[in-house]
C-alpha cells in the first residue's frame, strides 16, 4: 500500500468516526428510548416482588399495639429487637430450622443420588423395558400429594416411625424422584453416548462411568435439581403439619403457625420476625447456590 492510499484510508476512516460521534448522542437517545419500557418492567417487578420482604422486614420491629393501631404501612416507632428473642424463646424458631435441616438435607441428598443414577440408568444403559420403567415413574408425577397421606401416616404408624422425621423423609424423597428423574435423564440425553462407550472399551463398568464419568458431567444439572428440591421441600407446610405429631418436630413452616397465645390471637411480632429469618436465610442460600450454578454453567460452556 502507497503512502497515497494510505492517507486516503485514514482520511476515510477520520470522517467515519466524526460521522459516528455526530450520530451517537441521537442514537443513545433513541437506544434509551427503546429501553425505557424494558426498565420500567423491570422497575414495576421489582417493587413487586421486594416490597412485601421488606414490608414484613420492617413489621418485625413493631409492638403489637402498633399493629393493631397504626395504619399497615407506618414505619416502626423504633428499632425493637424484643420481637426476635421472642421468636427464638417462645416460638422455638431454632428448634425449627434445626428439624427442617435434619428432614431437607436428607431428604434431598437421597433425591439428587437416586434421581442421577435413575436418569443414567434409563437413558446410558441399554436395556429391555427402560422406556416403560420410565413411563411407570413419570407417572407419579401426576399423582397428587395429597391423596396418599392417609394411607401413608397409617403405613408409618404401622411401622412405629411416626413420632421420628423419617416419615417427611421417605416422603419428601419419594414425591421428588419422578421430576428428577425426567430432568437427569432429559441431561443425560444431551451427552455423546460415544463418551460412555469410550470408557466401557478401555474396561470401565457401569457403576464405575456412573461415579467417574456420569456425575462430573451432571455437576451443572445436579446443582439446579438440588435448587429445585431445596427450596421444595423446605417450603413445605403440607407434609410436614401431617406428620408432625408433637411440637419438637415440628418445621419451620409448622413452628411459624404455633405464634399464637392462648387465646388463639395472632401475635403479630414474633410472627413477622421468623417470617424475616426464613426469608433473610433461604435469600442468602439462594444467592451462594444461584452464583455456584452460573459458575459451573460458564465453565462447563469451555472446551478444550
């Protein structure tokens, strides 16, 4: 290239840029235009959704006389923390949390393990009647919860495990099998079976590719599922008030309606602070384990 034509570009090129600087702020006003529905969605959304948290947030430091007094949407008087100890003392909040970790931390590690090795064992492995098997096991899918637990608590109590958490357990794992179940087998799909035959040709059984091969490349999909099914089974009020049968079992669902005095009143106080410990940690673990999915996602996204 001669010195001409390169003066000629870079004089091109000078008046393309002057050209883009004049359009530009027309451009990013019409950009902001478009964009301005778009917020206001997500504007609208948000105070949707944060608001009632931090209504109830705000709530736990009222008296009950405020609440019965004040309109519902006065700020607190002040900054009262008599409402929590309360919640810790009389409601048995720690009691709670500490059975919904015994009954959720089980029951969902007993999901993610028999869902995963379900899902591999229906879509890696061949064999006659697979599909029917899994036909058989969506089928609880459409079961509803709710027309199994009579006979269920007459099976526990049978059995002699019904003053124990073991009934929300084997509850809790059998009801979430079939939808981890799908969605394992549904990624397990998406791997190239030459993988799986790869490793069998250089002598790798099955349970071993399942423990070596199959649940490092599920790590993305098993932290969603364990998401999925945290939050399932410790939002629960349903299971948990059926077969909770005395009050140091009781959940944190269960443990939030016992706010009451002996009068039936709603202590309204004690009520809005536990609301705000559920929210507060269940908010926190959300965050820890949605940052830990979209980490393992954009890894598992490289090759090479």
């Amino acid at each position: 290239m001669t010195a001409a034509q390169t003066l000629v570009q870079g004089r091109a090129e000078s008046r393309t840029r002057d050209v883009r600087a004049r359009r530009s702020p027309l451009q990013q006003a019409l950009r902001v235009i478009r964009r301005l529905p778009v917020w206001i969605l997500v504007a609208m959304l948000l105070v949707i959704v944060l608001y009632p948290q931090l209504w109830v947030v705000l709530g736990s430091f009222k008296s009950q006389t405020e609440f019965l007094s004040n309109p519902t949407w006065a700020l607190p008087q002040g900054w009262d923390f008599s409402n929590y100890v309360q919640a810790f003392t009389r409601g048995n909040v720690a009691v709670n949390y500490r059975n919904s970790l015994l009954v959720t931390i089980p029951s969902v590690a007993l999901i993610l393990f028999l869902g995963v090795a379900a899902g591999y064992a229906l879509e890696i492995m061949v064999w006659r009647g697979r599909n029917a098997t899994l036909l058989l096991i969506l089928g609880g899918i459409m079961v509803p919860g709710q027309m199994i637990l009579v006979p269920l608590f007459t099976t526990y109590f049978h059995f002699g495990i019904t003053d124990t958490p073991w009934p929300m357990i084997i509850t809790y794992t059998v009801m979430g099998i079939p939808l981890t179940t799908f969605l394992m087998a549904a990624y397990f799909r998406t791997v190239p079976r030459e993988i799986f035959e790869a490793v069998t040709v250089d002598g790798c059984g099955p349970l071993r590719a399942f423990f070596l091969i199959g649940m490092p490349l599920m790590r993305n999909a098993i932290l969603t599922v364990a998401l999925v099914q945290f939050f399932s089974v410790w939002n629960d009020l349903l299971i948990a008030l059926t077969f909770t049968t005395k009050p140091s079992l009781a959940t944190i669902q269960v443990g939030l309606l016992s706010l009451n005095d002996e009068y039936g009143s709603t202590q309204y106080g004690p009520l809005f602070a536990a609301i705000s410990i559920n929210i507060v940690v269940l908010g926190i673990i959300f965050l820890f384990l949605n940052k830990k999915i979209m980490a393992g996602l954009a890894a598992g996204s490289l090759k090479g």
